[in-house]
C-alpha cells in the first residue's frame, strides 16, 4: 500500500508500505524522499546514531495514505537513516490493519 511519510504539515517521501508483523500491526517500507526530507536528514541520521532510530518522541511524523485516509499507530513511527546506508527505512506498530483494508 502506498503511504506518505510527514513531519507534522511538511510531506517528506512515500513509502510503499508492507505487513511486516500482522500479529503485532506492523508496516514497513524504504521512503523515497522528496526534498522537503533534506532539512530533517541531519537531524534525523543523529537520532540514528544516538539511539537507533528518530521515532515520534523526536518528530511529529504522520503517516497518510494515497487516499489521505491517516493511519493511527499505537506504537508509534519510526525511521531509521544511517550515513552508512543508502536507504531509508519507515516502520509502524500496532496499527489496527482493518484500517488498509477499507
């Protein structure tokens, strides 16, 4: 399913999302990020290498859905961007997945 990642107002990429834990609500997908991204990069790649991941206790990230329909999780959301790594992971949890299938 395709999603758009935000940082409150701000679109940063799209996300071709997949279940990655159905038992837990879990989605996953690599973000192809647009450039409004480059201004969080720096700040988002620190999260990563102080603690593993810039998650919602960092951003207000958000999470829409290509029918602007916006997912709710519980667990949160994550994204993980490494100076090492070319890609750009987005993971959410305990989401209700009866959402997707409306």
């Amino acid at each position: 399913m395709k999603g758009f990642l935000y940082i409150n107002d701000d679109k940063i990429g799209e996300v071709n999302f997949s279940i990655i834990d159905e038992g837990m609500g879990g989605i996953g997908g690599d973000l192809i990020p647009n450039a409004n991204y480059k201004k969080y990069q720096p700040i988002i790649q620190q999260h990563f290498e102080k603690q593993g991941i810039s998650n919602a206790d960092n951003f207000n990230f958000r999470i829409l859905l290509e029918d602007n329909r916006e997912l709710i999780p519980e667990g949160g959301i994550g994204v993980t961007d490494s100076t090492d790594f070319d890609e750009i992971y987005v993971e959410s949890t305990r989401i209700d997945l009866t959402q997707l299938k409306k």
